[in-house]
C-alpha cells in the first residue's frame, strides 16, 4: 500500500474516531430552575410536526393555562426550544433575542420543569470534530501539495523501466524522399554502430550529436524514426516545450531523468536508443538574452542539465541525441560546438525531384488513374513541404471517395447491377482531385455555399483583380509563370493567382524581386482602373511587397544605399530592436531606408498600374473567363496570351532599383 494511500486513510478516520466518541458520550443533563426538585425527565420524544406557535403564544399559555405544561427544553446552541403541553404534539418555538430571561422568570414563577439538554455538537465532541475537520483539510492540501511537487519532480509521466517498451511504427530510409543528402548522413549513423570496426580502426569517434534544421514539414521527425528503425532501436521523442515549466528546476530534472531511463533502457535491452528533442529552440535558446528571472532563469536551467547530460560525466554509449528546429539562428552557442550537436544537417524543401518522389510514396496503395503524372504533380506544387504533398495526397483520396460513393449512389438508385457499375465506374484518383487537395492544404476549402451568395458586383470587382494580377505577370519577362487563376473563395481569400517556376530556384534576383512587387501592386492597381473600388482586398498584396521591398534594402543590398545589411529596428519600451538585441542604425539611415522602401514600392505600383491600363483588351478577355467559369488554368491562359498581345513595351519596364537618378539620365 502507498505511503499516499495510507496518509488519506488516516485523515479520514479522524473524523469518524471523532463522531463515534461523540455519539457514545453524549448524554442529556437536566437544569434545576431551582423551584421544583430535580426530577428525572424522559427522554426526548421524536420531534413531530406540530401547529406552529409564536414566543408571545407562549408566554400566553404560561400566564393562563400554566398547568398545561409538562416542561421547556432549551437546546444548547440554537435559539429555540421545545414546548411538551398534555394532549398537545411538542411543539418548537424561537426564541427572539432577549427572550431567554423572560421565559426563564415565567417559568420560574409558574413552577414549569425547565430542562436544558447538550447539543452533540458541544463540549469536547463537537471540539474534536472542528479539529479533525480543520486536520483533514490542511492534510489534504499538504498531500496534494507534497503530490504536485514530486509529479513536477520527476516528469509528466514516469513510464516504468522493467516494462517492455510500447512498439512504434518502424519506419526506415525507405519511406523519406526528397532529402537525399540528409539521408546520407544520417546512413553513417547506422554503419558506425553496425559496423563499428572499420571506424574504429581509423580511430574515428562517432558523433552522438545531430541537429536537423529546415522549414516546418520537410520531415525532420521522420528521418530521426528512420535511424531509429534502422537500427532497430528506440525512438524516444519530446518537445523543447515539455522541459520547460514555470517552476525553476523542474526541466533539469526533467531531462536528469530522461538521460537516466535512456542509459537503463539502453543497457537492459542492448540496443540504441534515438533521443529526438523537436523545435529545440524552444529550450536552448541564446542564455543571458532575458530580461527578467523566473521562466527564463528555468529555460538556462534547462539547458544547462542538456549540456551536461550530452557531454558531461555521464557515459551516454547506446544514445544518439537528434533535435529538430527551424531557427537555428536561436540557439546556444555551447549547444553546437563538438561534443554535442555537433552535425548540422540541412533539411530543405524538396526540389522537384524530391517532390516526385514523395508523391510516389503517399500515393503508394492509392487506386491513381493512368493520366494521372507524377511528374506534372511535382512540376506544379513548387514550394510544397513533405508533409503538405502528404496531406494534398490525402485530401485527394477523400474527395475521390466522396465522389465516387455519390456516383454509385445515382447509378444504384437506377437499379443497375453491381457488375455493370464496377466496368463503368472505376475506383480511381484522377488529376484534378489531386489538384484539388493540394489547393486544399495552401489555400484552404471552397467556400461553396458563400461564392453562390457572392454579389455580383463583389465577383467582379474580384475577377479583376486576379485578373491584375495574372496579366501583370504574363507580360513580365523575369515573373513566375501563372499556372491557375481562380476566384473560387477559400479560406479568407475571395481568388488567387498561382504562379510556379518551370524548374527550382536557388536564388532571387533583383529583377525577380521587383517583378514579384509588381505583380503583387497589380490587384489594387486593376481595381482602380477598372471598377474604381478601393477595399480592404489588397493588404495582404501590400505586406508582401512592403516585405519584400524593405528586404531588398536591408538585407540583400538592392538598392541605392548600396551593400549592407542591417537587423530590424522595429523598438520595444527598453530601447532594444524587436529581436531583443540593441538597435545597430540611427535614426539618419533609417529615414534612408524607409524613403528607399517607399521609392521602390512606388515605383513598382505606376509600372502595375501602367501595364493594367495598356492591355485593356487582355484584362477585359480574362475577367469574363473568370466571371463564366471562375477558374483558368496554364494551357487557356497562355493561349488567351498568345491570342491578344501587349500594348506594353519593353523599354517602359526597364528599372534598375540600385541605380541613382543621375545613372538613369
């Protein structure tokens, strides 16, 4: 038995020790008024519901039919007591405040037995009870307390090291795509501990420390359950979050502990074991960039124990400590240099190689349709995570159910046999609903119901806007080919233009950069030109050139300013930059900045705005495609292109953003 379970058993029995001594030792004492001899009164009848009676009834009855009156009861500790008169029911009756005195001398006087009777509550019963309730309930918080506290000690869950550890699903190198080089080496983990000798004899130590950095998706988790099922071993996964508490010394213990049972499990069973650490940032940030105790001083705490646990007195054979994040720019210097994670693996987005690859294995087991190219998938998903293609693989196999099930329906319905339908009904994926599912995982669920109820002025004002946009891009030499247009709504967005390169970028250009401002001013640009409606549409359009222009300024030396980079200088209340660091630029150049940003965003708008005005006839073309179907792919779009040409030429887009007035002259 628990030494908790007994302690919450003796606070229990304290107060039924305390009653049943109550119960056996209070007896009922009898008070002498001191005007009739003491005599033995009998006990309490059982109270009975009698006719109420008021304390001037009483006193009435005292002063008039006094030999009616067998005796008054008072009760110690209530205001009332209980009249007993011959061929009455006892009745009770309070008494008001002052009103004890009065009844005493009247019955003093009229020779009535007066008898006063304990309460079970009074006297040293009722004291022990109030003690022994007052004992359970500070008991109760001190065990709920000294409970909390071991709980926070030792971790969330302390998962017991005799028990086999719960099986996981085994996934090997197999199952990742589009990430070779990552693959390749993370596949020197499982040879230096498969066949450890040829390293050895080199005198070449293996590192235990892997930090996998990349976008969010592109499978980081997953490589790590990789070397895990490589190696036939355990995978052990955390968050950075899970260490972290608002109690100082909790995430140390935390990670003490988890070292501890890995050690054990590792020994016992003789086989490796994977400590994966996902969005490590969240624990191993940079220490001392804090501006308070507390939580902070419990996160340096935190990442003090990981120190030391990875590369301290402790032996960690049989452990390989793997951590994701998708900020490595935040993390402790002491967290990178050898010892700990010291590999750096990059773990990008996939390129279109990549992307095929992964299609080929979410789509594994799914009945596809013969046209359906898993080429032309990862041709047009450019920008696509691993776990974004796997959930657009997933989305399209529920659309195809849904479709196919109301299909069987409609031909059911028509008494059709079961035979005919399967040769005309096939079970398959087709193109366009993949399609769909990767619209579905960027831009979200057609709003369906909301696009009927549109206005349509509002749907038009939209399909000149996507058409804006759409057309800008068409004529611009160094833009992204438009692979769809829609003013389907989904999500927040009433339309969007998908714009995807014909092969994977590795850089952006200055030309590329102002292109892609262009095309973002175009909407609002159109708008205006076209319905002479200015909404609140376009912000979203405005972030990202704004963004973008101030990026050419700052970081990537695009502009007049000339080569340098500086951090954000957006301010917080103690004179730091937004990041936490100190501003590095003064108010001078800032102001040079901000009239760089506004130069470029400007001028970007009157090339939108002039493109959107001279190509009337391909605007005009494009809205009414839009406004009859609502959705133009690549093909109709660039035929549409090839059918009407630009009324712009390309001298009047000629725009060098780093170059100074006296250059352009």
């Amino acid at each position: 038995m628990g030494k908790n379970f007994k302690f919450a058993l003796w606070m229990l029995a304290i107060p039924c020790l305390a009653a049943l001594f109550a119960y056996f030792a209070v007896t009922p004492g009898s008070v002498n008024n001191g005007q009739t001899p003491a005599a033995k009164v009998e006990a309490k009848p059982q109270p009975v519901v009698a006719a109420p009676l008021t304390f001037t009834d009483l006193i009435n009855i005292i002063d008039k039919e006094p030999t009616t009156v067998k005796q008054i009861v008072f009760e110690n500790g209530s205001q009332r007591i209980m009249l007993e008169r011959q061929g009455h029911k006892p009745a009770f009756i309070a008494i008001p405040p002052g009103g004890q005195s009065e009844l005493l001398n009247k019955a003093t006087k009229a020779q009535i037995p007066v008898v006063a009777e304990e309460s079970a509550l009074d006297g040293i019963p009722g004291w022990i009870i109030s003690v022994g309730i007052m004992v359970v309930f500070f008991g109760f918080m001190m065990w709920l307390s000294q409970r909390q506290q071991r709980t926070l000690l030792q971790g969330k869950t302390m998962p017991n090291q005799g028990a086999a550890p719960s099986p996981i699903k085994k996934v090997t190198f197999n199952e990742v795509a589009g990430c070779d080089e990552a693959v390749q080496e993370l596949r020197r983990i499982v040879k230096s501990l498969v066949g450890a000798e040829i390293y050895q004899s080199f005198g070449a130590k293996i590192p235990r420390g892997y930090l996998l950095k990349g976008p969010p998706g592109t499978g980081k988790t997953l490589l790590a359950k990789a070397v895990a099922g490589e190696l036939d071993g355990f995978f052990e996964g955390m968050s950075g979050s899970d260490f972290v508490e608002m109690y100082v010394g909790v995430g140390a213990s935390r990670v003490r502990t988890k070292w501890r049972e890995a050690r054990a499990k590792a020994r016992k069973y003789k086989k490796p074991v994977i400590l994966f650490i996902d969005e490590l940032d969240a624990v191993g940030g940079k220490r001392g960039s804090g501006l308070g105790n507390g939580g902070h001083q419990e996160r340096e705490q935190t990442l003090n124990a990981i120190l030391v646990e990875m590369d301290g007195m402790q032996d960690n054979d049989g452990i390989i400590v793997m951590a994701a994040t998708n900020r490595p720019e935040m993390l402790d210097e002491a967290l990178m240099r050898p010892g700990r994670f010291e590999v750096h693996i990059e773990v990008p987005l996939p390129d279109v190689a990549g992307r095929e690859k992964i299609f080929a294995i979410h789509t594994r087991g799914k009945p596809l349709a013969p046209a359906v190219s898993l080429t032309a998938l990862a041709q047009s998903t450019y920008g696509y995570s691993g776990a974004e293609i796997e959930g657009a693989c997933s989305r399209a196999a529920i659309i195809a159910a849904e479709r196919y099930a109301a299909q069987r329906q409609a031909l059911e319905a028509q008494n059709m046999p079961a035979e005919e339908i399967d040769k005309i009904l096939p079970k398959a994926i087709t193109l366009q609903e993949l399609d769909e599912g990767a619209a579905f995982i960027k831009y979200g669920a057609p709003l369906t119901s909301r696009q009927k109820s549109m206005l349509e002025k509002d749907k038009l004002n939209t399909a000149y806007h996507e058409s804006g946009h759409a057309c800008v891009a068409g004529r611009l030499k160094h833009a992204n080919p438009v692979t769809k247009i829609t003013i389907m709504m989904r999500g927040r967005a009433l339309g969007y233009v998908q714009q995807m390169p014909d092969h994977d970028q590795v850089s952006l250009s200055d030309q590329q950069a102002i292109a892609r401002i262009i095309v973002a001013m175009a909407g609002r640009a159109a708008q205006e030109v076209y319905t002479n409606t200015v909404d609140a549409g376009a912000s979203n359009d405005f972030e990202q050139a704004t963004g973008m222009a101030r990026m050419m300024v700052t970081k990537w030396g695009m502009s007049r300013l000339g080569p340098l980079s500086v951090g954000d200088r957006g301010e917080s209340p103690l004179g730091m930059g937004s990041s936490g660091g100190t501003i590095a630029y003064g108010d001078d150049l800032a102001n040079e900045i901000d009239r760089e940003v506004l130069r470029i965003v400007r001028h970007c708008y009157r090339v939108a705005r002039l493109i959107v005005e001279k190509d009337k006839e391909r605007m005009e073309a494009l809205c009414q495609l839009l406004m009859t179907q609502e959705t133009v792919l690549r093909p109709q779009f660039e035929e549409m292109l090839k059918a009407i040409p630009s009324g712009v030429e390309d001298d009047e887009l000629v725009f060098d953003p780093a170059a100074s007035e006296a250059e352009k002259k």
